[in-house]
C-alpha cells in the first residue's frame, strides 16, 4: 500500500477482521495501544466493533496530559499567580483539573496564560516581554521533545534570560515496563505508538519481546495500519513468536531519527518521574541538563505549593494503567464530560475517556421514554 486512502479502506479493513478472526480461533487475547491517537483512531474508526469478542483491546499511558501528576499542574497554576510570569501551554493543559483549581479558573481570575501552537510563540513572547518571566510548560513524549529542546538552544543562542520551560517529559518505553513489571494485567502485545517511533525507532522496544516475551507493533493510525498491526500481533500470539515487527515503515525506521535525539539530548537527561496512576518510573522522564539550567523553571523560580491530592471519585489512574474503562467511572458523561471536566483523561484530545464520549460508540444507554 503505498497511498493514504488504502489506508482508509473499509473493505480492506473487514478483510483484516476476518483474517484476524481466523487465526485467534477460541483464544482470549489482550492487546494494548500505548498512544492516546491510537485510542482516538481506535474509538473514531470503530476498530473494536470488527473485531472478535475474544480479542480485547486497552488503551495505555501514552496520553501525554493525562499522565501529567496533578502536582505538576499545582505548581503550574502556582507559577500562573505570580504577577511577573508569563505562562505559556499548548491548549489542552489549560482545562486539566489540578488538586485546587485549572489554568482555566485562574485566567479567569487575571492569571496571564498564553496558549501558543508552537515554542517558537513562547520565545516571541519572551522576547515581547523582557521584564517578565515566561514559563513553556514542556508536556510531551519523545516527539514533542525535539522543539522544546531546540527553543532552549534558540534561547540560550540569543543570550535570553527570561525563558523557562517547566519540564514534565516523559519516556515511553519505561512506562510499558513498567505496566509489565506492575503484573496488574496481563499484556499480550502491545500496539506501540506511531509519532514517538518515529524519533525513538523500533529499537527501544526490542527489550519487550526479549525480556518478557510480548510482541510489540509500530502501527500507524489509519484503521487499515490498526487492523494490520492487530493481525501481526495475533499471528506472532497464536504462533509464539515475540518479536518488534514495524507497519509503519512508511515513517519509521529502526533507528528512528538520530539527529533529533541528539538535540534531545544534548539538552535533556533522564530522570526519575512521576506518572498519574503509575507513580514514580525510574528513568522515564527528561530533565535539563546542567549547562542549560538556567532555562529551568523550577531551578531558577521559587514557588510554593501545598500537598497535591486527586480526585478521589475519578479513576483516571487505574484507565491510564489499562485495569479500568471510562465506562466504569461513575461520574463518565454525567458530571464529566468534555466541557466540564473532573480528570485529565476527559480533557486531552487524546484522552481515554474523551474518546469514549466523542465517540459514543460505548455511552451507556440512555433510558426510553
Ligand atoms: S470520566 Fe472523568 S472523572 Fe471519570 S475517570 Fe474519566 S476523567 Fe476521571
């Protein structure tokens, strides 16, 4: 296949369920997709519904603001109250519910909260704005690292001394370990994300099968790479291999991209971090390197906060481990929707529990009458 429509093809997808179906014969398979877009692409395209009842699929962590600890954005919101910062966030973080309040409750309160759509916007801000601080809130996985880490270089380049970036980074590969390692569920092959691999390569997941004997698919997010993916999974399953297989080939390659890990790290080193619903993960965040600390938030800007607390009707935590499904919180489309949030998995466009009610294929039924 080689154009974007082949991968919209719903015959050819139907094709792949019966194939699918063959070969999973009697057994009980669970699959997981790591990425949140492929739990959007899997809810939008209707991806469960061709598949047989025997094979059941979880969505994982990799939802990079659903995984955020609450005390990351209890510091942030803390930061938006001084009166000389800036903040500056790509949407989504905006309306996620910390233990007290959002940045949404505090613009409406005067805090200055600037949405940006890249780091370039946060630079000019900073710029714009020399007498104040202004804090980038660093979200993201692999692939969203690169750009933060070039606009610190930028920074550094121009001899900026009021750009910040408040680094909650995370690392995709010690997360699926430590979901294996956790030995809450047990995981029969994961769907492995699409974007992150195309920075990180296929080979950060070789320790998966290695180790643990759980195949592990790089799939794009057309339902015809998610059906392919599914089918490669099932095929390794019912055959006992465990190997990384790649259906994404079109924009991954083993050794993924080399000279965006090399920005990456040259700026960021690994570090211990916190993961909602998961806890610490040793290794599995990215902290600023030494040489550019100055651009540190947390290093360089003194906040207060008091102890974070989570929601305790919201089970986010446990959705985000793959033990729970949306449908098993009882606030789920009643007192959390998409525009009233009560967790962050609600919230992210790649959020669980967004993509369960954006896509209504699985919202309870609601009473006759
Ligand atoms: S529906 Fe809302 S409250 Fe329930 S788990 Fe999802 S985000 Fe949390």
């Amino acid at each position: 296949m080689k154009y974007l429509d082949e991968f919209r093809n719903k015959a050819a997808a139907k094709r792949l369920a019966s194939r699918i179906s063959s070969e999973v014969g009697e057994g009980e398979v669970t699959l997981m997709e790591v990425c949140g877009t492929h739990t959007m692409a899997v809810h939008r395209y209707g991806i469960k519904g061709l598949l047989p009842p025997n094979i059941r699929l979880l969505s994982g962590p990799g939802c990079p603001v659903c995984v955020t600890s609450n005390r990351y954005i209890d510091k942030a919101i803390a930061y938006s109250k001084q009166s000389d910062v800036i903040l500056t966030t790509f949407g989504d973080m905006v309306k996620v519910p910390g233990s007290r309040s959002s940045l949404a409750r505090e613009m409406s309160r005067g805090a200055d909260v600037r949405i940006v759509y890249s780091t370039t916007d946060a630079l000019k801000i900073a710029r714009d704005n020399t007498e104040r601080k202004v804090i980038f809130l660093g979200v993201g996985f692999e692939t969203t690292v690169p750009t933060v880490a070039t606009s610190i270089l930028e920074a550094d380049r121009m001899g900026m001394k009021n750009y910040f970036v408040l680094s909650a980074h995370k690392l995709i590969p010690p997360a699926m370990k430590a979901l294996l390692d956790g030995g809450e569920l047990k995981i029969d092959g994961f769907i492995c994300p699409g974007h992150v691999s195309t920075i990180t390569g296929t080979q950060v997941y070789e320790f998966i099968p290695r180790n643990y004997r759980v195949p592990c698919v790089v799939a794009g997010f057309e339902p015809v790479d998610i059906m392919q993916a599914i089918y490669t999974l099932v095929q390794q399953i019912t055959r006992g291999i465990a190997e990384v297989a790649n259906q994404y080939r079109r924009a991954v390659r083993k050794e993924g991209n080399p000279k965006a890990r090399e920005v990456i790290y040259e700026v960021f080193e690994p570090s211990d971090s916190d993961w909602r619903g998961i806890g610490v993960i040793p290794q599995s965040g990215l902290m600023i390197r030494q040489r550019y600390r100055k651009y540190d938030a947390e290093a360089n800007i003194d906040v207060e906060i008091e102890p974070s607390a989570e929601n305790p009707r919201c089970i986010c935590g446990a959705i985000l481990r793959g033990v729970k499904e949306p449908l098993e919180c009882t606030l789920f489309g009643s007192l959390c929707t998409p525009e009233h949030p009560k967790g962050a998995c609600m919230v992210s466009s790649e959020g669980t529990c967004a993509a369960y009610y954006n896509y209504g294929r699985q919202m309870p039924k609601k009473p006759e009458g």
